[in-house]
C-alpha cells in the first residue's frame, strides 16, 4: 500500500491534480471520538487507484483542498458516509458530488438476510479476503504529536479497502437492479447530515410540564389501583428460601405491581387467567381492575422514558436536540431514530390521553414549522400495484374507501354504515396492506374468530383483484425469494426447508411480509424521494429539513416565508408520488404551526 502523509501547503498542492484526474476515489476521516460537536476531527484520507493522501487536520487548514473538491464530479466512495460528511460539512462546508456508500450499498443488497449495518472490517474480510486491524484506533483518542506508521497504516487501509469495495459493491447492486434505489439512498446521506447537524430546537419548559402531568396521573392511577388492591387483605404467592420452596404471604399494600408472579396471583384472586402480564395481554382483558393496572403500568413508562433525564439529548453547544437518523432503519427501508427516538415520542393525535409531548419540539425564533405527511398513502399504493378498480375509482371520486369497505364487507348501503363498523372496515384495508388477517380483527374488537373470518371473507369477495394481487404478491415472495417496490427496493427472504418444523408459519410469515415490503417499501421510496427535492430546493426560502417519521417530513421556514414553504413542501411531496403512483391521486397534509404538531 502506498500513502503519503501531507503536513505542509506545499505537498498539499501537489495532491490536488492527482485526485482530480481519477473517475473514483475514496474518503475517511479519523477523529478523536464519535461527536462532531466536541470531538475534533484529526486526519482527513483520499485514496486514488494509486497511492491514498493522508492529511494531518491539526496542523493544515485543508479549506482550500475541499474547496477545490467542490468541482470534483467523479463518485467519492464512503464507508457509513454519514460520519465522514458529517465533519466534512462542520469544518469545510464541504459534501462530495456524488457518494457511494459501500455500507449501505451492502445492506440494499442483503435487505432482509444480511446486517442493517455492517462493519467495514466486515466487508473487506468478506469481500476482499482482507480483515482490518481495528486494535490501533483506540490510540486515536491520545493522539497529540505525529502519528506513528501504525496509525497511519490504519488510516490509509480503510481509504484503500473502501475505493477496493466500489467495483464489486457496484456491480452487485447493478446486477440486483438496485441502481435507482442506490443512487436515492446516496443522495439521502447528504440529507441525513444537514438534518442532524442542524438539529431541533426544543422547550424544556413544555417538556417539564408535560413530565408533570404525566407524574399526576401516575399519582392518582397508583392510587386508584391500590384502593382497588387493598380489598382482598394479601395474596399467597411461591417463594424459595435457602433452597426450600414454601408459599409466603404478602399483605395487600406491600404487592410489587412489577413481578408478574405477584400481578398473576392477584388477578387469580379476582378469577382472571392470563398466560403472561404483559401490557399487550392485559389491554386485551375486559375488566375494571386489570384496565387500572394497564394504566399504571403506561404511565409509569411515560414517567420513565420521557423524565427529565431527556434534558440530557440537549447538545450543550448548541442547546438543539441533534437526533441520529438511520436511513435504512427497517428492511422495508423506513427511517428510524436514536438519541432520541422521536417516532416514539407519544403523539397526541394517537394516545389523546397523553401529554402533547411534541410541543416540546419548537421552531427556532423567527421559524416557523412545517409539518406535513402523505394522505393514506399506503391504501394508495395498495390500489396501484392491485389495479383493483373500485379502490382506484373510490380515489379518483374523492369517496371514502374505509365506509364503501365497510358496506361490502357488512352487506349494508352507505347511508346505514355505524362508526363502529367503518372503524373495522378501515382497520381491515390497512391490515390488507399490512399482510394481516382475520386473527387481527378478532383481537383488536374483540369479535369472535368466526364472525372476523366472515368478515375477511366478504372482504375479498368485495375486492376480487385486491385478492388475487395479494395472494399473488406472498406467493411471488416465496418463489423469487424476494419480495421489491415499485421503484425497484429489494427485501430478500431465506425459504426454510420443508423439514423444519416450523416450515408453515415461517412461510406465512414471508407471505406476510412480502406482501407489506411492496407496499411500506414503495412509501419510503417516495417518502426519501420527496425529501431529496425538498433538500434541493428549500434553501431558496432560507429553509431547512429537521425530522421525519415514517411518511411524515418537519421542515422550518422562517415566518414571512409561511405560506410558501407549505406549499413547497405539500408540491414536492406530491411530485415525488405521482413518480411512483399514475392510477390514483396523491394527497398530502401540511400545516404550520410554532411546534411540532400533527
């Protein structure tokens, strides 16, 4: 391997001409920890098919070199391209023309099989037969005098492993047509590392007083539930001490409502079997006591999970909330988040007895925020890759879907369609969607399995093409062994072998999940493309990208530009559909408003 460490303006020149010649190269940098904010970047690598330029970052202001970059047009290959753009956009205001990202790269090609995320000692030791030694980055940390060769050694192969990837990376996803899908998540990178840069403003005011609300309500569940508890005096439970089992007695003010042995007991005392005492099994339990239980038990994670120890995601430099966002969170390709975790930020339009927790989340001063999501988009993309005509002309007349399912699936007029029955009817069209059956109904209305199984029935005989392109669509998963969006995005599958015991419901869980990587995989295809537009062109009304949730985009503009950036990001959200869907209308929601909301 050869490299060369540049420490002077003259040898860094030199580089320049060298770099600029080459279709491909590749970039990495080295740092002293993993926060952009507070740990300072060290060395910057690019590497050519011929020797990889080591710049040492602490004493070369390497502004001029990235500025020349800028009119670099060739593919800059990257390993978790974030990271790098991420200190690159920080000290040089600087993101590569075109990124390859051969971790991502690698996890569109093994979607559903592979890891979401793998190392890059991983793919050179698979690919290239060339493990990294990765012991030496640790030193990194105390770096404060010239690096040794080890270091730079170090360096230097991930630069040369990472451009060695490109051509065997490239190929496999050209041979997997994944093309299109690759270039949207590449181009998604420089969205990722604008957004979490920028971060969020937030009120720990509003926060505090949504913590607040959450700890009364706490108090008074606790309260209820206790009263409820001390009529039955004590329970008798199994205990084990020094070895010997023996049934112990615990008076009633002294149960531990977290052991699900004394949980168990307790409901036993009021003639309630379960099979467990999760929160999940016990919303299902029709009974005063156990429903007060599930109350305590929700709030008391809410008090738990968002406390004022969230306070500790506020960046003290910037005093924003920067959350990490994972691209391709989920094999179907949706985004998730960490540090925080805002889809599970309790959202009121869903849990309307929770604090609006997302007030929290505000638009800087002189912003406003927007926040807009596609319109049943899923039901949507149901309906284009179906055909299924009455989903399609119900669209098109701008009818309700959710109360014509329900007269088909009822066998009633439009007009005699109860709430109750168009609620089912709207959870079966996303269940459908979902890969999800008759067993869902059953449990969710708590309807008996026969009269959901009827309902499913009527359902399908309703929705003929629906039917077929669903049946159709798991079986195609199976058979192919990978299930792919309208724009290509692939979810593999590995079939088991017949004599797996286990061999019918793994099967039916692939039917399942082919069937809904078409449909969710499609919306966050759209969902990414809308975002790239967005990304292009919101800088002309001085306005930025800040989160997303699912098919939902937040974006802030300042205020004179309210009714502008509303309508910008409602046409480039509906633009990035209609790439995608020609047999229905693409809606979109949007508003403003000071903080995020729904």
């Amino acid at each position: 391997m050869v490299w060369k460490y540049i420490t002077d303006y003259e040898s860094l020149e030199e580089t320049i001409p060298e770099i600029m010649k080459h279709e491909v190269i590749s970039l990495d940098v080295e740092t002293r920890g993993l926060d952009v904010f507070t740990d300072p970047l060290l060395l910057v690598q690019i590497g050519t098919p011929n020797e990889v330029f080591i710049y040492d970052a602490r004493v070369l202001n390497l502004q001029e070199l990235f500025d020349k970059l800028q009119f670099y047009k060739g593919i800059t290959c990257l390993h978790n391209a974030k990271f790098d753009c991420k200190y690159l956009r920080k000290y040089y205001n600087y993101l590569p023309y075109k990124i390859f990202d051969t971790m991502i790269a690698e996890s569109l090609a093994t979607a559903g099989v592979g890891q979401l995320y793998s190392s890059l000692n991983y793919l050179s030791t698979t690919y290239l037969n060339r493990p990294l030694v990765k012991e030496i980055r640790e030193s990194f940390a105390d770096a404060t005098a010239f690096f040794s060769d080890d270091q730079l050694n170090y360096a230097a192969d991930d630069a040369i492993s990472t451009l060695q990837l490109y051509p065997i990376l490239n190929q496999q996803l050209s041979d997997l047509g994944l093309q299109d899908v690759a270039d949207l998540e590449f181009e998604i990178v420089k969205v990722v590392t604008d957004m979490e840069l920028s971060g969020v403003n937030f009120s720990r005011e509003i926060w505090q007083e949504c913590y607040n609300k959450t700890l009364e309500d706490l108090i008074i569940a606790e309260s209820q539930f206790k009263e409820s508890v001390l009529k039955i005096g004590f329970l008798v439970v199994p205990a084990k001490k020094n070895g010997v089992e023996y049934m112990k007695e615990i008076p009633s003010n002294e149960i531990n409502f977290n052991s699900p042995i004394q949980v168990r007991a307790l409901l036993n005392r009021f003639g309630l079997k379960v099979p467990d005492t999760s929160v999940e099994t016990l919303s299902e339990i029709n009974h005063p006591l156990v429903q007060q239980l599930v109350t305590y038990r929700k709030l008391t994670k809410r008090a738990g999970t968002y406390g004022l120890n969230f306070f500790e995601y506020i960046n003290p430099i910037t005093g924003r909330i920067h959350a990490q966002f994972n691209q391709i969170g989920t094999e179907t390709g949706r985004f998730s988040s960490d540090s925080p975790n805002l889809q599970n930020i309790p959202n009121p339009a869903k849990d309307k007895n929770a604090p609006n927790y997302r007030a929290a989340f505000i638009a800087t001063p002189g912003y406003v925020m927007v926040i807009a999501d596609y319109s049943q988009i899923e039901l949507r993309i149901l309906a284009e890759v179906s055909k299924e005509p009455k989903f399609i002309k119900a669209y098109a007349d701008g009818a309700d879907l959710h109360t014509l399912t329900a007269t088909l699936m009822y066998h009633i007029d439009a007009g005699a369609v109860q709430p109750e029955q168009r609620s089912l009817a709207k959870n079966t069209n996303f269940a459908m969607a979902y890969g999800s059956g008759a067993s869902n109904l059953a449990h969710k209305f708590r309807i008996p399995m026969r009269e959901a199984e009827v309902l499913v029935e009527n359902f399908h005989k309703g929705y003929p093409v629906l039917s077929s392109f669903l049946t159709r669509s798991g079986q195609d998963a199976v058979i192919n062994h990978y299930s792919k969006t309208l724009l290509g995005r692939r979810r593999n599958f590995q079939i088991p072998s017949i004599t797996n015991p286990d061999f019918k419901r793994v099967i039916s869980s692939i039917k399942r999940q082919g069937t809904n990587h078409i449909v969710q995989g499609t919306s966050a295809d759209m969902t990414k493309m809308a975002k790239v537009a967005l990304y292009n062109t919101v800088g002309q009304l001085n306005g930025r990208l800040l989160l997303t949730v699912h098919d939902e985009i937040v974006a802030e503009f300042p205020e004179k530009f309210k009714e502008e950036g509303c309508k910008l990001v409602e046409q480039s959200m509906i633009e990035a559909g209609q790439k995608l869907i020609s047999s229905v209308p693409v809606l979109v929601e949007v508003h403003a408003n000071s903080f995020w909301s729904k």
